[in-house]
C-alpha cells in the first residue's frame, strides 16, 4: 500500500521565497523598547536638559516642604484657638458655679429678702408682659 502523496512537499520542492531588498530606512537598527508609550509620556526625556531632573526634584521638594509648613501652621493656629476658647469656656463656667453657689449661700442668709425679690421680679415681669397685650 503506496501512499504517496501528490502534493507533499520536501525541501527541495519549496518554493523559494521572494525577499525585497531592504529599504533605507530598513537599515538602521531600531532600538528594543521595553517600554510602552504610557511610561514615555510619564517620566519625560531628560537627556535633552541633563540639568532638568535636579531642578524639578528641588522644585517638587520645596513645593512639598512649603505645604508641609502651611499645614503645620495652620494646625497649630486652629489648636491655639480652640485652647483658647476651651479655656474661655471653663472660666465661664467657674464664674457660672461661684455665682450660682453665692445666690445659693444669700437665699440661706436671707429667706425672706429672697422670697420679697422673687415676688418683685414675678410682679415686673407681670407687669411688662400685661401692657403688651393693651
């Protein structure tokens, strides 16, 4: 049992490939880039300004250190506020406590001057809000 093939081809019946003479612009050698067009546009040519890259680095950390120090500032300008406020609110308080402790300590000296005060204020208030109405 012969199976030959009519077309099977060996390497003596290939047919020989045609090559185009390389073009000139063919010749030079080409670079091998490993890297993509992205990473181009991120970190720029630098040979082009060898001193460029020093000055954007020194730029970019004074930049950096100039937001660090407002940052800083500003923080220690909101922390100086809120202590002072802070401690406005507690000398409001202390002052709150003594007279609410004096008012008390008065009522317990004088019973009955308090009680007449009280029904003087009572009759003022009475009194205002009554001519409103007329």
């Amino acid at each position: 049992m012969d199976h030959t093939n009519s077309t099977s081809t060996t390497p003596s019946n290939k047919p020989a490939a045609t090559t185009a003479a390389p073009s000139p612009a063919d010749a030079s050698p080409k670079p091998a880039s490993t890297s993509s067009a992205a990473d181009n546009a991120a970190s720029p040519d630098t040979s082009k300004a060898p001193g460029a890259k020093p000055f954007v680095d020194n730029l970019l950390k004074r930049a950096t250190q100039g937001a660090h120090d407002a940052v800083d500032s500003v923080a220690a300008t909101v922390t100086s506020a809120v202590d002072g406020v802070q401690g406005g609110v507690d000398k409001v308080g202390d002052t709150r406590d003594e007279w609410i402790a004096s008012a008390r300590d008065a009522i317990r000296e004088h019973p009955f001057a308090a009680m007449a005060g009280a029904l003087l204020v009572g009759a003022a208030a009475l009194s205002l809000l009554s001519s409103r109405d007329r």
